[in-house]
C-alpha cells in the first residue's frame, strides 16, 4: 500500500490555485477535464516532491472543482493537510504579506496553521529542528480556529 493524494473540493478554482501555488508554492502536476461529469481535477504537489510525482506518483493534493456552484462547509472535517518547510518564519512572513491569515503562529519555530480559501486547515511543520523562537511570532496570539 501507498499513500497517493488528499483530495479537497474547491468552489473557485481560481482562487485556490492562487493560494495553494502562488502563495504556498504548490506546483501544478496535472490537470483534466470532465466533460460529462462536468467537474475538473488538479494535481498538486510540493516542489521537493514534483519531479517525482510526475514519475512515480509521489504524495499529491488533488482539487476537484464542480463546475456546478456548491457550498462546502466544514472543511476541517477531515484533518489537515500538512507540509514540511525549510524555514517555517520565512514562509508564514510571506503568506501573511500576501493576505494569508496565520491561524497559528509558528511561536516554537515548529509548527504553524493557516486555511485554505475553503476552510481547509493546513499544518506547516519546520524541517529538521525547530528554529529558535523570534518576534513577531514569538509573541503573536491565535486568530480564528486552525
């Protein structure tokens, strides 16, 4: 057995590819239409895990748009997504200059929550030890659930 991709339902494509790529830094893999189905499928993944998803299928995040207006509540129902990142402060710095609310602040230099445009939670672990704490996060309090 092996672990192949979190799927998430997104109500604007759009929007979404703009969180989880330009602002996260997902790269997009592939894409596919369904016609009959009326429904798109993107395959997301992190760039250390890119090359090899488009090989062998490394751990993927799937987007699924139905074309048809849904509402999707709950998005926390599941879990959380969660990535590993080089430098936690440097990436909450600039999710957050970018309109990314940081749920929870990465206060030990480990770890940090932020939510996708649908409410999903996502986990950011920092790589390898944690980074010695520092300000603003340090200090900075919890903002909205995660």
């Amino acid at each position: 057995m092996r672990y192949l991709h979190t799927m998430v339902r997104v109500r604007d494509l759009e929007e979404s590819l703009d969180f989880y790529v330009n602002k996260l830094g997902l790269e997009e893999i592939r894409r596919k239409d369904y016609e009959k189905g009326r429904f798109t499928l993107v395959f997301l993944a992190a760039p250390e895990d890119s090359a090899r998803a488009k090989a062998a299928r490394a751990p993927e995040l799937e987007l699924t748009y139905n074309w048809d207006p849904e509402d999707y509540t709950g998005g926390r129902n599941f879990g959380h997504l969660a990535y590993l990142v080089d430098d936690i402060y440097a990436l909450c710095e600039k999710l957050q200059k970018s309109g990314v609310t940081i749920n929870r602040p990465p206060r030990d230099g480990h770890m940090a929550f932020i939510r996708s445009p649908d409410g999903i939670s996502i986990e950011l672990i920092q790589k390898g030890d944690p980074l010695p704490p520092r300000e603003p996060w340090a200090s900075a309090e919890n903002i909205g659930s995660w």
